[in-house]
C-alpha cells in the first residue's frame, strides 16, 4: 500500500500515518505504540477491534436476527476475519460479500444477500467501497436492511447506523505529529496515539424507512440522532 511505497522509497523521511484499516505493530512500520523506535509513528485506530464492536452494536439493536452479511473488499481484509469470529463468538452467522474486482457491483452484492437471507449488514472500513456510499445507503434502504456503518458521513447520507472515530479530531492529531516533527521531533521518539473518543450516529429516519425500532438502550448510547 500507500505506507509500504513511502517505507521503501526513502530511509530517512519520516513518516506519519494514520493506521486506520491495519495494525502498524504487525505489518512492522513500528517496533510498539509506546516506542515506535524507527521513522514512523502517528495515529493507530485499532480498526480491528472496532470492526468487533460494531459486530456487537448490531446484535444488541437486533438482538433476534442471526444472519450478517459483511461487504468488504482488501483494503478491510484485516477487519473480516476479526469480525466474523466476533459475530459466530455470538451466535450470529456472518455472510461473506467480498468485492474483487472494480467497478464494484454494489447491485449484485444485494443480491447475493438476498438469495443467502441476510438480516443485517456490516460495512467494513475500505477508501474503496466509500466511493458507493450513495448506491449502498438507498439499497440498504430498499431491502429494509438494518446497516452498520464507521462513518457519520453514511448515517447524513441515510444510512441506519454508524460507530467510528471522528475522522475530522484523526486528521488534527495527525497534524499535530507533523507540526511536532517539523519542530525537530523523532518519530522513533513519538508514540503512537489512540481514540479516545467513538461516535455512534443513528438515522431515525431510515429507521422509520426500513420498518425497525431500535430498543432504547442503544439510542441512550447514541452521540448522534437524527429525526
């Protein structure tokens, strides 16, 4: 990707990342968060583990469906596998709907969901199937399908439900770890920040659309309702 072109086109450039679908530690861009200890540092997401929450976020909205389809591509490959094991750890029956080849035929993928009885959907975090997101959200909305999203910007758009880091405080930090090396800072000196902060929207709205009431409990969680 992005990173590994800008690792291997320079050895003495730092580098300052925002690690959003994969974990730096383990593709070996930093020795650990505390002490990166080369020229990369910047902002882990911990994509992974957010993938399982939004897994558990849907199962406690819908807590009676059991099949869930999970759209993604391999800018999320990382996030799949941890997802799928959250969700079957649950008791749910994760759908596989991987998408190889551009443009992304985001109609047949509803298909594919139809004909496999999907009962929700999971959104993984890729830039690639960001470029549908108007084509996801109103299917999403025509096959009444409860849709779980990381960005806000799918829940404006009409989508049921996000759970994210706020992409707009990411990008400050990210700022911030270049302002402080153009201070004279060492990335290897720089440990990597973390989110300390999620965001879950909800669109009532396309809850109304789609047939569903969200229990309570998940909209007292909410940082966002949209009505």
């Amino acid at each position: 990707g992005a990173v590994d072109a800008a690792v291997a086109g320079t050895t003495s450039t730092p580098i300052v990342i925002w690690a959003n679908n994969f974990d730096p530690i383990a593709r070996g861009y930093v020795q650990g968060l505390a002490h990166p200890g080369g020229r990369v540092t910047g902002v882990f997401s911990r994509q992974l583990e957010l993938a399982e929450k939004q897994v558990e976020l849907l199962n406690d909205a819908f807590p009676h469906r059991k099949r869930i389809a999970m759209l993604w591509d391999s800018g999320s490959a990382e996030q799949y596998p941890a997802a799928a094991h959250r969700a079957k750890a649950l008791g749910l029956e994760p759908i596989s709907i991987r998408f190889d080849h551009t443009p992304y035929d985001i109609p047949g993928a509803y298909q594919a969901m139809k004909a496999q009885s999907a009962e929700l959907v999971l959104v993984l975090s890729t830039p690639f199937l960001a470029l549908y997101q108007d084509r996801i959200v109103e299917l999403a909305a025509e096959n009444r399908l409860p849709t779980m999203f990381i960005l806000r910007t799918y829940v404006l758009a009409g989508g049921l439900m996000s759970y994210g880091v706020p992409v707009e405080a990411t990008f400050r930090r990210v700022a911030n770890f270049v302002g402080r090396i153009l201070q004279g800072s060492k990335p290897a000196d720089l440990p990597l920040e973390q989110p300390n902060q999620y965001h879950l929207a909800i669109n009532l709205k396309t809850a109304q659309r789609i047939g569903v009431e969200l229990p309570t409990s998940i909209l007292l969680r909410a940082d966002e309702v949209i009505e």
